[in-house]
C-alpha cells in the first residue's frame, strides 16, 4: 500500500529552528510537496522537490531523499504565524496526491 | 479576486437529505478535484476531472456524484446525507503540463464544511 508517515504534533519556541520529518512509501515518485494549512483554513503550497537535495525558499527549506523515501522541511527565525499544519504528499506513478496527516506545529513565545 | 471559491462555506443539514456543494476557478486550469478533509485532518481525493476524464475514486459511495457543466466549474452533489460525511469539503485545480502531465501544485477553495445531523 502507499503510506505517508509524519509526526502528529511538534512544539518549538519563536525564534529557533524545527525540522518536520516525512518517509513515504508510494507506487512510483513523481515529487513530494509540502503544503501549509492553517486551521480552518485551505491548504497552500511551500515546496516541491523532485531531485535529491534541498531546497532553499526564504525561512523555508525543503530536503529530498529519493533513495531513502525521506524528507524534511525546515523552518527557521520561527514565528508565531508559523504555527499551523504542515502536510507532506507524494505524487505517484499517475500524478496524484498521496497525503500524510499533517504535523501540527505548535510555536511558543 | 478568487482563484477558487466554493460554495456554500457552512452546510448543516439532516441525514437523509441531498446537497449539493458548487466550485469555480478562474485560473484557466484544466483539472479541478473535490478532496475530503475528515476530523483526522487526512485529506482524501474523491474525484478529479479534467477536459478528457473523470478519475473516480472507488472508496467513495456513489451517494457522491460530481458534476461539470464546464472546465471552470466541478459540483459535488451528494445524496441521502449520513452523519459520517460530516467533513470539511476543499475543492482544488491544477495546471497539466504541455507533456500531458499534472504539476501536483494544487489551489485549494476556502473549504465547505458539512455538518450532518
């Protein structure tokens, strides 16, 4: 089957850097995406990543490990606005979504 | 302006009734999908549609029916409410590539969440 693994939950403090982690087991890799949703909000794209390596977008990074089914994004200068949802998905063989639950992150002052 | 707005944002009904809920987008994408976001915060594909072909999902029952009058628009109709699709509904669209091929980047609507008692 096709799995999408994520930490339910994380808490950071404002300011300091967290890594949120994603392994996925799918069938066929046509990239992985992270998504941001805030709570009762619509998901919004962050990142792609369909080469191994990372990825740099401002506070944001992206990492990709094809052969190991892993990656993480990495946020960094937290701040409070960052507290949301963030959502890993792979697009398999047929280009469609597979989605991870989320990791809930939690930013304190 | 939108890209993609659905509507309504709020539905609460009772079970057994039939919904219906609409989705626009403006951004000239030729695939749009219907998602369901459950209490497990999983989002789970249910249709997508574009120009060619409708993608079925087979886990969905076939109380829900998807309905395209046009490219821009992608209806969700669902039949004889139970109180398990109580969820939050996005609608979303992505751009096909030149090669045929989906870009993955979805826009996602505001969400319609259903509430069925």
């Amino acid at each position: 089957g096709q799995n999408i693994d994520q930490p339910t939950e994380m808490t950071a403090t404002e300011g300091a850097i967290v890594q949120i982690n994603c392994t996925y087991q799918t069938s066929g890799f046509n990239g992985l995406f992270w998504y941001q949703q805030h709570a009762g909000e619509a998901p919004t794209f962050l990142s792609y990543n369909v080469l191994d390596g990372l990825e740099e977008k401002g506070r944001f990074s992206s990492f990709l490990s094809r052969s190991k089914g892993y990656s993480y994004l990495l946020l960094k200068e937290l701040q409070m606005k960052d507290s949301a949802s963030y959502l890993c998905a792979v697009a398999d063989s047929n280009y469609q979504l597979i989605w991870g639950a989320g990791t809930k992150l939690i930013i304190k002052p | 302006d939108t890209a993609v707005s659905q509507t309504p944002k709020y539905l609460v009904t009772q079970m057994g009734n039939d919904k219906s809920i609409k989705c626009e987008q403006n951004l000239g994408h030729d695939t749009m999908y219907w998602y369901k976001q459950d209490s497990k915060k999983f989002l789970k594909i249910m249709f997508s549609y574009n120009n060619k072909e409708l993608i079925i999902n087979e886990t969905v029952p076939n109380r829900f029916s998807p309905k395209s009058p046009d490219k821009a628009h992608l209806n969700l109709h669902i039949n004889s409410l139970e109180l398990g699709d109580s969820a939050v509904y996005f609608c979303a669209s992505s751009q096909v590539t030149s090669g045929g091929r989906n870009t993955g980047e979805l826009f996602f609507g505001e969400g319609s969440r259903l509430t069925v008692l």
